[in-house]
C-alpha cells in the first residue's frame, strides 16, 4: 500500500518546513533588529518582533500540520475533523506558495510546493472512507472457513431487502391554488 509510506514523507517533510520557516523568519527578525533602519517609517522594533511571531505561529501551524500526518501514518487511518480542515489548509497553503514561489524565487521553488502540494492532496485522497469502510466490512465477515474450499459465495454480493411500498398519494385535504402576484 502507498497510503502509510506517502503519510509518513508528508510528516517528515511539513516537519522540516516548520524548521526551516520558523528559523529563516527568526533571521529575518535577527536582521532587521540589528539593521536599525525603518521601512516607510515604521518602527524597526515591530518589524522584528512580528517576524518573529510569524517564526512562532507558522512554525508551530507546519509542525501540528506534520503531527497530524504522523498520527495517520501511525493509526493507518484517514484524517477526521480538525485535522482534514489542517491538511486540506496546508495544501491550499503550498498551492498560495508555490504561484508565489515561481515569481519570486524560480521553478525550481514552484516544484517543490507543487510536489509537496501533491503529496498532501494524495495523502488525503488515498483515505477514502468509502473504499475502506467496504474493504473492511468484507474482511470482518469472514467469508469462509479458510481453507479455500468455500463454495464461491463470499464473492458474491448480498442481494439487498426490497423497499416496502410507498404510497404516493398526498395527504387528503383541500386544496388551495397558488394567489397571483399581479395586480
């Protein structure tokens, strides 16, 4: 299977761009305290801090992107609530970065979002809860002694219950034509 192997590279990957965006933010932040300098008056103490921040939130938003791909690749099970709307947040985010990344930094930036960008969209898509939910009801089943001398019907669908009938009639009541709206 691909899915476990395909978490377990998006885990190590978002775990290493939440290293690498915190520490170049904090530079950032490092090199604008010791410049001294303001940009369109503002104050070069708010540039360094907020870049600083910005290390913080978007280092520690990669890594809990990277904690949720661990857990599915340790569980083996597709992400649920919170932390799909991470997963499904941090590819958006890779596909922001990457339109950005080919203007400003070159193609071989924009590759790599786009690769990681797939990577997260694969690791998404390979849970489906459809496909395991059915592949996990067959194999609960049984299905037969185990010895391979079944007589062929664990293959074989169960037939659905047919619906009861319905009765279609509306209910019994006057009725009432719709007013026209016209004058």
């Amino acid at each position: 299977m691909v899915r476990r192997p395909v978490a377990w590279v998006v885990a190590v990957v978002l775990f290493a761009e939440a290293f690498g965006i915190a520490a170049l933010n904090w530079f950032m932040g490092v090199v604008v305290d010791r410049q001294d300098m303001s940009l369109a008056g503002l104050d070069p103490d708010k540039m360094s801090m907020s870049a600083k921040a910005g290390a913080v939130v978007f280092g520690l938003y990669f890594a809990l992107c990277g904690l949720v791909a661990l857990l599915v690749a340790v569980r083996n099970r597709a992400p649920a609530g919170l932390g799909r709307v991470l997963l499904i947040s941090v590819a958006v985010v890779h596909g922001l970065l990457g339109a950005f990344a080919w203007g400003l930094i070159g193609p071989a930036a924009f590759v790599y979002m786009v690769v990681v960008l797939g990577l997260v969209l694969l690791l998404l898509m390979t849970y489906d809860r459809v496909a395991d939910g059915a592949g996990d009801a067959g194999a609960r089943t049984g299905g037969g002694d185990g010895d391979g001398s079944g007589s062929g019907s664990e293959d074989v669908p169960e037939p659905e219950p047919e619906p009861e009938a319905k009765n279609d009639t509306p209910p019994a009541g006057p009725f009432t034509p719709p007013a026209p709206t016209t004058p």
